[in-house]
C-alpha cells in the first residue's frame, strides 16, 4: 500500500506562506477517504488546526506580529505517495492524536 503525504502551509496576516508535507508509512492500508473524513471533522472551520496538537513541524516565519499573526496552521490535503516516510510518528500515532484534539 503506498505512503500518505499530508500537505499543509502556514499563512501570516500579510499572507506570505510556508509550505511543507509530512509523509506517514501505511502498513495498515488507511484508505485516503477515511482519513480525510477523520481530518475534516477536526479542523477549526473546516481549514485549520494546531501543530503541536497532531505532533507535526511548526511552519511560522522568524518573525512574529503579536497583533496580527495567528498560531493555527492550515491543512492543504492528503494524497498517496511513493515517497519514504519523513516522520517517525506512525499513520495510527498520527490518527490517534487527530481523534483527541
């Protein structure tokens, strides 16, 4: 079963972004569509969600605005990929922490 690629950016209030992806092992075969499912009914307004929270790189730029800059992250998508897992964290650690926030 191929690989899962969570893609995801940062985005500050003069909307400058910082992409990146975190790709999870899938020995278990979590299909795409059940964990999209799983993912939409945890994000904040159906876009948004904490790092720190699901364990993954923080993205924000060196510099800071108290007034205007936010700490949520926003989730871009997920696709399968043949690419080698770049995370410790398993797919099932990942579900785990998504379902308990």
């Amino acid at each position: 079963m191929p690989n899962i690629k969570f893609n995801y950016l940062y985005r500050d209030s003069a909307n400058y972004k910082n992409f990146s992806s975190v790709i999870f092992g899938n020995p278990n075969g979590i299909s795409l569509d059940a964990l999209l499912k799983l993912i939409q009914a945890k994000l904040i307004d159906e876009t948004w969600f904490y790092v720190h929270q699901w364990h993954l790189p923080d993205l924000h730029f060196g510099t800071w605005n108290n007034e205007f800059d936010h700490t949520w992250h926003e989730f871009e998508s997920i696709e399968y990929t043949s690419e080698a897992p770049s995370t410790e964290i398993t797919l099932m650690e990942f579900i785990n922490l998504v379902q308990v926030h």
